[in-house]
C-alpha cells in the first residue's frame, strides 16, 4: 500500500502544463495533501472491498464445485505499466464468463497492483484447505528506475520477492 501511496503523491505532485489563451503552455505545479491521498485511498480500498464481496457471491458456488471436481486451480500472473492479466490453465470455453470473474477477484483480492512503472511476475494455487478456499502464491516485482537511452531498455531495480497463504472464502 505504501508503494501505491508514493506513486499517487509523485503522480498528483507532478508539473502539469496549462494552456494560455494565446495558445502557449506554462507549467503549473499542482499539490496533493497527505489528506486527500488517505481519502483516495479509503475511496479505493472501499471499492475494491465491493467488487470482491459482488464476486464472492458470484464464483462462491462455481468455485467450491470446481476445486471438489478438478482439483486445484494453478494460475500465473504479470502486471506492471498499468496492467495486470491473470491467466488460469485449467480454463475452458465454456466458463469462460467464470473465469474472466475469477481472474478480476484474483487481482482484487491478492491486491495485484497495475499502475506504475515496474514488473511483477507471480503464480499461485487455488485449492480447499479445510473449511476455506485458499490462495498459495508467490511474486517476484522489480520497479523501472531509469532509461537507458542508447539501447531504449528498461533498468530495473533489485526484485522484491513476496509470497503467501490466503484465505479467500469459506466454503
């Protein structure tokens, strides 16, 4: 969360040019408080809460089925540069509506972020573990620190690795 705080205060903190009447622009330095980025925050943070007790209610049943018929669902994920795809292997044609659900709840819920400059690649499992249907995942996430402009590359920093267990619902 903190990663996102930085990148909403470098964002809004930002130069920003103005148009004049007579056609030109000049640069005019815009400010966000520490306040309004906690209320975009808590603004967020509620609607994200939304979607992901809507898709609970949706996928709760078709979930708890799946994982008893197939087995567990293995996933990878990549996002960075303002987008995150999830991808699921044991999806088919035909509950494709279901996964595309699922794919949205999976980045809601493990919090996977998609704006900013960096890279996060990462893979997980879906299963049953007792009472609970359960998310094992792991991460590996590098920020863009710089240019290179001879080679038009990306230079990364040191990747951040992050892994857990979580529980998404009970079943």
């Amino acid at each position: 969360m903190n990663f996102l705080k930085r990148l909403l205060a470098w964002l809004f903190g930002k130069s920003k040019p103005e148009k004049r009447p007579s056609g030109q622009y000049r640069e005019v330095r815009v400010k966000i408080t520490p306040r309004q980025i906690n209320e975009i925050m808590a603004r967020r943070e509620k609607e994200q809460n939304e979607r992901i007790a809507a898709a609970e209610v949706r996928l709760k049943e078709w979930l708890g089925f799946m994982l008893r018929e197939k087995g567990d669902l293995e996933f990878t994920w990549d996002s960075g540069n303002d987008e995150a795809f999830v991808t699921f292997k044991a999806k088919t044609e035909a509950e494709e509506d279901n996964f595309c659900d699922l794919e949205e709840y999976i980045i809601d819920k493990l919090d996977i972020p998609d704006a900013g400059e960096f890279q996060m690649n990462g893979r997980g499992t879906i299963y049953i573990g007792g009472d609970s249907v359960r998310a094992k995942y792991s991460s590996t996430m590098k920020a863009i620190v710089d240019y290179d402009e001879a080679t038009e590359k990306e230079i990364y920093s040191e990747e951040e690795r992050d892994s857990g267990d979580k529980i998404l619902f009970s079943v």
